[in-house]
C-alpha cells in the first residue's frame, strides 16, 4: 500500500502477515527511509511483501498501530 503526500512525498507500507508490516518513506522521491525500531534485537524475520517473500531485520517490522502514527505524522500538511 502506498500513500501520497505532497509533491514527492509518500509511504509505502507491505506485509500485513500476522499483523507484522514494514514501512518505508521519502521527501523527494531520492532519499528513503525505513522506519527501525533500535532497542530491539535484530533477528531475520520472513515476511511477505509484495507477493514475494523475503528476510526483513525484526527491528524493522511494526504492528499496525506504529503504521497508523506513521502515516499520519508522514502526511500532515506542511511537514
């Protein structure tokens, strides 16, 4: 799923699988950033994205709680 903010600015969120979903984001459509949770462990977790299953770092992968603040701090006006 992906959200569109102004100009270039959008959120693009996949998985889903057991409630688990990874998140990235960008300004400009030139730098992207993943949402990373740093206090906690990083394991490989398997996790489907796109159709296509794949390894993603566990402290990437949030609830849909933290896809929900992300989106919506991500796509306030003017920010």
């Amino acid at each position: 799923m992906a959200l569109e903010g102004e100009g270039e600015k959008h959120l693009c969120v996949g998985g889903g699988s057991l409630g688990r979903y990874c998140i990235y984001a960008t300004f400009d459509n030139e730098r992207f950033f993943t949402l990373a949770f740093g206090d906690q462990p990083e394991t490989a977790v398997m996790l489907n994205v796109g159709g296509q299953e794949g390894d993603y770092p566990s402290n990437t992968i949030g609830d849909i709680a933290t896809v929900l603040v992300a989106s919506k701090r991500l796509l306030r006006p003017g920010k």
